[in-house]
C-alpha cells in the first residue's frame, strides 16, 4: 500500500454538531497485514525525529541525553525500543479510560496522534478522544478500525460534522472532555485553532517493518482479538520476563485496537499502551506477545508529519519570533521586524531549509512609527497571529494576520496615550487575549481583549509600581492547571518579569481565575533601567502531560545576554544559566524573542546588537550565535 498523503490545514466549525448516530453500521474488518508489501523506505521521507539527534534537557546547565544512533538505513534494529524512554525521554501520554463504550478505536488514534507531536514537536498535547468519537457521529456502542478513524481526522472521508470540505483534525482535551456515554459532538467555540492535523499516515504489513518504524519514527496502533484472559494480566514481580498470551481456552468478545510504543525482543513481545486506564496491568500498559491473538496477523498504522495547534505552543514563545505550523513539517519560524524607514515586515524562515524570507507587510491606516519590536502570537482563532506594537504616540496598536487571505490588517489601538514599556501578550486559557505593559508613570499594568471582541479593557487597579522596564514575559503557564477538568473551569497560573528601578527583575503572579496579582521572587543584580526581559515556559525534565513546567528567562545587560531558568524541581528560584556577547562592538542591546520549537528542545533567541543588527541564536546545552539577519528589515 502507498504512502498516503495527507497534508493538512483546516479552519473548522465550533459549537455543537449532532450526526446521525451510525447506529447498525459495520465497520472495516482489520486489514491483513499479507496485502500489504514491505515498505518502500526511500518513499517514506527524511526523519522528522532523528533519534541520531540529541534532545536537550537541563538536569544541569549544559548536559543532553544523546539518543540511539542509526547510522544508515541497514543498520541493525537494537533488541528494546520503548518511547516510554528513549534515553532517559518519555514521550508517551499517560493512559487514558474508555469506560464502558467500545471507544477503544478512538483512544488508541488519538495516543498515537498525541505521541507524535511530543516526538515530533518536543511539547506536551493531550488530545480529545470525545473529539474523534462524536465528531465521526458514533455512539456509545459503536465498534471502529484504525484506518477509518486515521481517515477521518486527516478529513479524508465524508464521515463528519464539519463538512464534505473541511479537515477534522483534532482538538485538545479540555475543548471536548471525553465521557464514557453517547453525547453529541459539543465542543469549545474556538475549536478551529485547537486541533491538530495530521500529515501522512502508513500502513504497515511484516514485523520487521513494523519494529523498524517503532525505532526511527515512533509507536503504531495494532488491532487482535480481544480474549477474556487479557483483562486479567497483571506483571509478575517473580517473572521479570511475564508478558500476555491467549491461554487457548478463554473465549472472546470480538476485538481490540491499542496503541504499541515499543518492542521487546529478549521478552519477545510489544510493548502496549492500553486505554482502561493507569489501574489496569503494568500502569496502563501490558507486554504482549508477539504472534499471539492475531496481533501480527493484521496491519499495523504509523504515523508522521503531524502539524501542532497554536494553542498547544503558546506557552513556548514570546517575543517577535514564533513557531507556526506553516512549512512542508509544520515547524516555520515567523519573525517580525520593525524598521523606521519600512515599518514592520514579516519574515518566515524554512523548518527545513533554514532560509529566511519576505511574507509580508504589516500595514495601518496612518503613519505609525514603532518603538522596539513588535510581538507575535499565534491564537485559536483559526489559528491567525496576533501581534502588538508600542508606538511613539505611547499606545499600543493590534494587528491580525488572516491564515485564509495571508494578509494582516489593522485591528484596534488602545493604552490611552500612557504605554512606554514593551508589551507581553498571551491567549489565557479562557481564549482572551492579555497584554502586561509598563505605562508612562512606573505601573505595570493588565489589559484584556475578550473572545470575539476587538475592544480592550484596562484591569485595575495596576499590577505593581516602581517599574522601569517591560517585555515579552507574559506567559500563560500550566501551573495550578488541572487538565483533566471536566468542568471547564481550571485555569493555569499568569507569570511576568519586570525590570524594577533598583536594578533587579521581579516575578509577578495570578492565579487564572483571580484579578489579584501576587509578587514573587526579585532577582539579578545590575539590570539596566531599560531592559526588556523575554520570557517562556519550558518543556525540560517534564515527565507527562500535568507536569508543571519551569520558565527560561533572556535579559540584555551590559551588552551581554544574562540566560536565567525558574524550575519547580530547583525549589522555585531564579538560577543563572549562562552569559553570552555578541561578537558586535558594543554588544547586544536588547533581547527580543525565546522560542522553545521543535528541534529536539533546543531554545531560539532573536538579539539585536547596540548598532541594530538583527542575531539569531540556538541553544543546545549552550548558546551560538547562528546567523545575523541582514538584508531583510
């Protein structure tokens, strides 16, 4: 079977949608894995993950875990391969619970889809089982098949609420909450920029095949028949090498689909995920035998090229440059660069090529000049970036960039004449936008733009006073988070670094739900009165989907860049990582940007230099400077 090609971006309907019930509608028997030939691997594409990479971490300040080596396409398969560490690295979400609806089809697709943006992508995505299951119409009862689930979220069957047309992918966890009943398909109003979409999914016939897409790109969804023994298997802390097998005698209640991470060839068996949740056999998951219950008698699916939601990123960027899901592997940079001569362009640089160039202009209605750069976002409002600038008439102004025309067009200014710091922006996780500002008289201050509304409002009273300096710190954390409220209410703590006017930075706080902000640790010494701090959550020593993640800070001072990380694991205090010049006679003068992206973990700086050259750093256990950005602006 082909390679199918399946490239996707979809703008999609939100609200309730009611299908049909497929009420007495059979789904595809699985398909024998005899129909279909070995893989033909110089069809397949370049690895996205290449476990020949490193994926970076901060257990100390430079250190990396080097994952397995491959060095050609012959290269012997290693006995063990399990995503659950692939070096010390878990990519897999935790196990989930279907109940007691034949949902097991849906779990095991979305696992897989969820598991691919991590390997892929470097970042956490709980997806919405629910969003699969009652978006294809079915109900509690309905039974499914791997390839007719993957169909459905590339949008390559007319089996859905959202139109012969459009592309289902598919949303996060709290925009539809999974619930073991038959429910419409009701979800969050924003949903279009929610989901993720799904690149090219493969079928694969012989084990071989099979192990060797377990080990260079990442697990594959199985389906065997379901005997009544399975339910009963448990580890034996006698038997280290204990894995499930039929017992020939027990009977069976049709089949079962699972997501398998890995394989185990001193066990002989693979390595499963399962979805009657973490109570269930080996936490969650089970060894199963190899050529047992049909399981390799049937064709297995694997997955590649998976295109993340803005939502999901938003906590891993601030600044003028972020990540997008634009480019052949999702994984474009967008920058925006103001110029006083030529205002601000946008600029995008190649997730493949490395290869910067001009998208577009970013245009108003009257002469505006810029101070600083601008920031840019990408929102759930199918998924347009946002971004704002500080002018020299000391407000704010607010553009849009439409993914349908690619264009930006002007929304609304608003500061009230008084902004002079550089603004933070974030979408909450009530899907309002928040901007943080340093206004003319030393307060920081809160703003908010409502979903659907171009109107902004001022919070009062204002955060704190005895304030120099503003930035891209504003970020949207999951700490306090609780991802798997079914209520809807959960929402993760708001963080913010300012520049005080005694030479420190000070953190600053609230809770999702509260007006109040708290002040938190002060920190560094010698902070320029005009400093911007940049500032990101982090995906480093996380070891799920809830876990609460750290915060990297980048600061400008003294014409070097002071590196600072807050993690939960180091007691919540602020820890210099590192200092880093410029090669630029004067140094750098300020930091415009972080990005956590999807290059195995490494971090992203923009710079620019006392005499306006534009830098483009990495961080891989340390900073380099990469590029100068020239010829652009």
């Amino acid at each position: 079977m082909a390679l199918v090609e399946l490239l996707l971006l979809s703008f999609l309907a939100s609200g309730v949608d009611a299908v049909p019930p497929r009420r007495g509608v059979s789904w595809p028997a699985p398909v024998p894995a005899s129909s279909v030939p070995p893989i033909e691997w110089s069809a397949i594409g370049s690895l996205i993950y290449k476990p020949s990479e490193s994926f970076s971490h901060q257990n100390t300040a430079d250190k990396k875990v080097a994952t397995a080596n491959i060095n050609s396409v012959s290269a012997p398969l290693p006995p063990v391969v399990d995503w659950r560490n692939r070096s010390g690295i878990n990519f897999i979400t935790t196990p989930q619970d279907q109940g007691a609806c034949q949902s097991c089809w849906a779990f095991a697709v979305t696992a897989l889809i969820e598991s691919q943006v991590r390997i892929e992508h470097s970042v956490w995505s709980k997806r919405s089982e629910a969003d699969v299951h009652d978006g294809i119409g079915a109900i509690c009862e309905t039974t499914g098949s791997a390839e007719e689930t993957l169909q459905y979220v590339a949008g390559n069957t007319n089996s859905s609420a959202h139109g012969v047309s459009e592309k289902p992918g598919i949303a996060d966890w709290s925009c539809d909450p999974y619930e073991a009943v038959t429910t419409p398909h009701a979800h969050c109003s924003d949903r279009s920029g929610r989901t993720t979409h799904i690149g090219n999914f493969q079928a694969i016939g012989e084990v071989e095949d099979q192990k060797k897409w377990l080990y260079e790109y990442g697990p594959i969804v199985a389906t065997f028949i379901l005997y009544d023994n399975f339910g009963e298997w448990k580890p034996d802390p006698t038997n280290p090498h204990h894995v499930y097998a039929w017992d020939g005698t027990s009977g069976n209640t049709g089949n079962h689909i699972a997501l398998i991470v890995g394989y185990d060839d001193e066990r002989g068996a693979w390595i499963m995920k399962n979805s009657w949740g973490k109570g269930w056999g080996d936490d969650g998951f089970v060894y199963f035998a190899y050529d047992n219950a049909n399981i390799d008698m049937w064709v297995k699916y694997g997955l590649r090229n998976v295109n993340p939601d803005p939502w999901t990123r938003r906590r891993h960027q601030s600044g003028n440059m972020m990540q997008s899901g634009n480019g052949e592997t999702h994984r474009n940079f967008e920058l925006l660069l103001s110029d006083p001569a030529k205002g601000i362009r946008h600029i995008s640089r190649d997730g493949d090529t490395s290869q910067w160039g001009v998208v577009s202009q970013l245009t108003s209605g009257d002469a505006l000049v810029i101070r600083g750069q601008p920031s840019i976002i990408g929102t759930s409002m199918n998924r347009d970036f946002h971004a704002v600038a500080v002018t020299e008439g000391n407000n704010i102004q607010q553009w849009a960039y439409s993914q349908s025309s690619k264009t930006w067009s002007q929304l609304s200014s608003f500061g009230q004449s008084k902004v002079d710091g550089f603004p933070g922006i974030v979408q909450s996780d009530d899907s309002s936008l928040i901007v943080v500002v340093k206004h003319t008289d030393g307060t920081l201050n809160e703003y908010r733009q409502e979903a659907n509304s171009v109107a902004w409002t001022l919070i009062q009273p204002p955060i704190a006073g005895n304030i120099t300096q503003s930035g891209a710190s504003l970020v949207q954390s999951n700490i306090g988070f609780d991802m798997y409220d079914r209520s809807g209410i959960s929402q993760g703590r708001l963080y913010t670094v300012a520049t005080r006017g005694d030479g420190k930075m000070q953190t600053f706080w609230r809770e999702g739900s509260s007006k109040a902000w708290q002040e938190g640790d002060g920190f560094g010494e010698g902070i320029p009165d005009d400093a911007v701090p940049v500032m990101i959550q982090d995906n480093f020593d996380t070891i799920d989907e809830t876990s609460a993640c750290g915060f990297q800070l980048a600061v400008a001072v003294n014409g070097s860049v002071e590196h600072w990380r807050w993690r939960p694991q180091m007691g919540e205090k602020w820890e210099m990582v590192q200092k880093v010049a410029s090669d630029k006679e004067g140094g750098i003068k300020q930091v415009w940007s972080l990005v956590q992206g999807s290059f195995a973990g490494k971090m992203h700086m923009i710079t620019e230099s006392v005499d306006g050259v534009i830098e483009y750093w990495e961080w891989d256990g340390k900073w380099a400077l990469v590029e100068k950005i020239t010829g652009l602006r």
